[in-house]
C-alpha cells in the first residue's frame, strides 16, 4: 500500500504548463526533500496536492484512496496537514487560540463545536507542543506581534496539533536566522523519529541534504530527478538546472 | 442541569448588557418620546448583533442587512393583519430570514470583498424592488397599516412601557445567544476566517459552512429586529428598509466597534441619540453627526469599543475583562 502518490499530476494556467506530468510517491515515515530553481512548480504542486489549487490531470493517492481536488479542509481531517511559503497565521488571535483553531475543526460535528467540549485536553497538547519548540512564554501573546522565527515556530506548532500523518512544509527555514533554522531542522527530525512523514520544499540545500533521505527535483514543471541526496548532488541535469549548461 | 461556568459568566455578561440598556429610560425619563427612542434603539441593536455576526466576526461583507429586516417586519405584518397570531408569524420571520440569510451566503465561497459587497447590496435592491411592486401583498408605497401588538397571557403590550421591556427581554435572549455562539468554536473559526481565510481552510475550516452560518445567523438576528420594528411602529412601508438604510447600519457597527460584542451596543446608541442631541443645531446637525462619525473612523478605527477598551487598560494597566472580541 502507497502512503502518498502523486500520478502524472498537470496544472496549467493557460498558456503557462506549471507542472507537466509529475510522479512520485512519498514513504511513510520518511523526509522527502521537494527542490528546484525557482518558478519550477514546487508551491504548485504543494497547492494542487493540497486542494488549493484544481489539477488539470493526474491523481493524487493518501493511503490508497485517491485524494485529487478534495477540498483542504478534507484533506485536513484524512491527516494530512501544510504550511505555507509566507508564514499563515491567525494575527489577531494570541499563540494559544492559533494552536485551539488548529485543532478544534478535527474534532466531533460542528454541531457540538458549538459546545466547547474537548478543550482541554487540546489546550494540554498545545502547551506540551509549544514547550517543544521553546515558545511556551509566548502563548498569550497576540500572533502579529511575534519575531518572524517565532511565527515560524508558531506555524510549525499549529500543523502538528491535529497529528497529521503526513505534514507538508513549504520553505519552513526561509528567513530564519542560523541557530533557529537549526533548531526547527532539529524538531523536524525528532518528530520524523517519532513516525511522522515530511514533504519538504526548502531552498536551503545543505540543510536539505542533510535532513532528508531522499530527494525529488522539478525543473519547469518537470521531475528531472530523484534518489538519495548524494547522488542528486552529482546529478548532471540538476546541476545543469541550478547553475545552468 | 448544572451550567459550566463558563455558560454562567455569558448570561451574567448578557444581564449586565441589557440592565445598562434598559436602565437608560430610568435616566432619562419614560416620557411617549423617549421610550419610543430608546425601544427603537434596542431594536436596531438586535439588528446591528447580527451584522456583527456576518461583518464583525466573520469577516463577510454585507450590504444587504436592511433587506432581513424588512423580510421580518412585512413577514409579521402581513401574516397578522390576515389573522395569525403574533407567535406563530413572529417564529416564522426568524425562519424565512435564517433561510434567505443562508441561501445570500452561499455565493460567499466564490466572492469575496467588494464582489460581496455588491451581490448583497443587489439583494437589498431586489428585497425593497418586491416590497414596493407587491402591492396586493405588501401594499406598495402605501404600506401596511394596523398591526397589534400582541398580549402575552393577560399583558397588554399596547402600552409603549410594556412593548419597551417586552423588546428588551428579546434583546437578553438574543444577547445570551450571541454571547455563547461567538465564544464557542464557531466563533473562533469566525474569526479565523476573517483573519486568514487560506490557513482558515487548511487547518480544517469548513468555509462554506461556516460562511453560510454567519449569514444564516446575521439575517436571523435582523429578521427578528423587523418582526419587532413593526409592532413598535404598528405601519410599515418599503421606505423603511431601502438600501441606504444597510448603509445606516454599517455605519452604526463601524462606529460602535466591529468585531467587538459591545460595538452593537453603542453604535445604535451613539448613531440614533446623537441626531436627537444635535437637533438643536438645526441645519448644521447632519453635518456635525458626519464630521463626529468621520472623525471616531479616522483617530479609532476600531470604532468605540475599541476606543473604550484602550481607555480601560491605560487606566487600570490591564485588559478589560469579559471581552468578547
């Protein structure tokens, strides 16, 4: 049984073929690394996968039930959970009802979210998790008002609360200082330790390298590579693609 | 049965909301005019509740609260003057808006912002279109005439002090409601729908159901406030509910503070008593009303609520307690 398959998947926005037939699959317990040059189709293929975008073709498999076109939301409650290039949070709300909302619509029906039941053991489980990535100080601070690295940390925080099975993060080192970058890439492999399946898309690519076990490379909508990390680096049509032939 | 306490500080909230409301004819006296003033503004604040709901809360633009207020007040009007009582008609306006709320919703998952904006306002426009064309049903222009008030057990309403604590008693109700709903999950994903409608949808919001909620419940809010509209003034015609009139309403929700539970409150308030301050002015008053109205906008944004709330923390270094916002 396939976790996660991607089959031949096309977007096209008019003219402009975004992702041309793409194919991969992602195994369980695993960290895929998602790279290429920029304006490849990397975010494209995370939105169409996602339910955020409509595919023009192809499928998309979650544990052998195909999953193309469902709606985020869906997707969601099946396990399957993102974040975003540009941090998304709720700005207004404090850290803490960022990591409750992250969580609430995974639960019951929405007719008994109408009663708050089941907030705090949600409520425990946001602590423990803020504790884990050091921004446990911070939870009754209004969202907006974070550093950009905690708000990176708060995004993190707010894809783990409903214990997706599979979670996709779109550039989480970007614009991050050093030593926090290496905090998340640490957390990243703890969580990966404790049976949780990455996507990851990152610029980064020493830390990509290093993080994942193996490597998928789009270039102009296309898969023009995949293996293990040090063979991709001596990969010719990758390094034809990155620095040009 | 036992109420979490949390339920408890909600209707000690919805009490201590409406006892300063009903307090103000105490204040400033229960003469014909005044109570008058004071029901209609209890009234408009049952209708600005529910567009806090939809525009305050949820983030869904609406230019076309008027109409459900309308749909309520001619909803009653016409069912009673051809022999309902007031209950059944009453229940069934709720209904009709709740229904006509929801179906105004559903184009909300597609537009957004302005888009919204003009859909609703189109919406408004077709409401007031069938009011005045109607006539068999609704009276055109003439409007409709004689409607009573009901009694409740042997209690006349027909005097203006009775209907007054009969609106207010609504008003508790639906606070109370308004208070639990907008701090049950359902608030929060409101809220983050209005924040962050792409996170709100990938950490599981269901937009088109809670989109169509808000409305549904806004418009229910407004549908009641005209059922009742149209027992305080026993007439009712389409110049009551034209497009302007959501214009008015969203101006009432701006100033009092959107987004803030006692912005309905003191929207209504502010927007209807400061015309009645200003009368004296005579001509000028209109213009003095649009300056106070631009010059609240511009310094407070966040209406005065929000203002009120700013007041609080500088003065007691604290957030203010039991907000719901």
């Amino acid at each position: 049984m396939s976790f996660f398959r991607i089959n031949n998947l096309k977007k096209s926005f008019y003219d402009l073929q975004a992702l041309a037939g793409v194919s991969f699959e992602v195994k369980e317990g695993e960290i895929l690394g998602l790279i290429g040059p920029n304006g490849s189709g990397k975010t494209t293929l995370f939105n169409c996968v996602t339910g955020m975008l409509k595919v023009s073709g192809g499928e998309v498999f979650f544990r052998s039930r195909e999953v193309t076109n469902y709606k985020p939301h869906s997707l969601y409650k099946l396990g399957v959970g993102r974040t975003f290039q540009l941090v998304q949070l709720f700005p207004e709300m404090t850290v803490m009802e960022n990591m409750l909302m992250a969580i609430q619509e995974s639960q019951g029906s929405i007719w008994t979210r109408l009663f708050s039941i089941g907030e705090e053991e949600n409520r425990r489980k946001a602590l423990e998790l803020l504790e884990f990535l050091d921004i446990l100080h911070l939870k009754d601070q209004i969202a907006e008002n974070l550093s950009y690295g905690q708000q990176k940390l708060l995004d993190l925080g707010m894809v783990l609360m409903s214990d997706p099975e599979l979670v996709l993060l779109d550039e989480p080192l970007a614009g991050v200082n050093p030593s926090l970058a290496n905090n998340i890439l640490k957390r990243i492999s703890e969580l990966n330790g404790r049976d949780k399946t990455f996507l990851i898309i990152e610029h980064n690519m020493e830390a990509v390298m290093d993080i994942a076990s193996r490597i998928v490379v789009l270039d102009h909508g296309e898969k023009i590579a995949q293996g293990r990390p040090e063979r991709i680096q001596e990969d010719e049509l990758v390094l034809e693609a990155y620095f040009g032939g | 049965m036992q109420l979490p306490a949390s339920n408890k500080k909600y209707i000690l909230s919805a009490v201590l909301y409406v006892a300063a409301v009903i307090s103000v004819p105490f204040f400033v006296g229960f003469s014909p005019y005044y109570l008058y003033l004071s029901t209609l503004v209890v009234i408009y604040i049952i209708s600005v509740m529910g567009l806090n709901i939809t525009l305050g809360y949820a983030g869904q633009i609406t230019l076309g609260h008027a109409a459900f207020m309308g749909i309520g007040a001619y909803t009653v009007s016409i069912l009673t003057l051809r022999g309902w009582s007031f209950w059944p008609a009453f229940l069934l306006a709720g209904l009709i808006s709740l229904l006509l709320g929801a179906i105004i919703g559903l184009p909300a998952i597609r537009v957004k912002d302005h888009y919204l904006a003009f859909v609703t306002l189109g919406f408004g426009s077709i409401i007031f279109l069938f009011m005045t064309n109607e006539e068999e049903l609704t009276g055109g222009f003439r409007g409709l005439y004689g409607i009573e008030r009901p009694q409740i057990f042997s209690l006349s309403l027909s005097s203006d002090r009775a209907f007054y604590f009969f609106v207010a008693s609504f008003l508790l109700i639906l606070t109370a409601a308004g208070l639990w709903l907008l701090n049950s999950k359902w608030g929060r994903a409101f809220k983050a729908i209005r924040e962050n409608e792409k996170r709100a949808e990938m950490v599981g919001v269901n937009l088109l159901a809670y989109k169509v909620a808000a409305f549904a419940i806004g418009s229910l809010y407004a549908g009641l406030s005209g059922g009742l509209l149209a027992l305080l003034m026993r007439f009712i015609e389409p110049t009551s509910f034209p497009v302007t009139e959501s214009f008015w309403l969203l101006i009432m929700l701006v100033v009092g503070g959107r987004g803030r539970f006692e912005g309905a409150f003191i929207g209504p308030l502010v927007v209807m008593v400061l015309p009645e301050l200003l009368r004296g002015t005579e001509g000028l008053y209109f213009v003095l009303f649009s300056l106070i109205s631009l010059f609240i906008l511009i310094f407070w944004p966040s209406g005065l609520a929000g203002l009120l709330e700013t007041l609080f923390e500088k003065v007691f270094d604290r957030e203010m307690p039991g907000l719901t916002k």
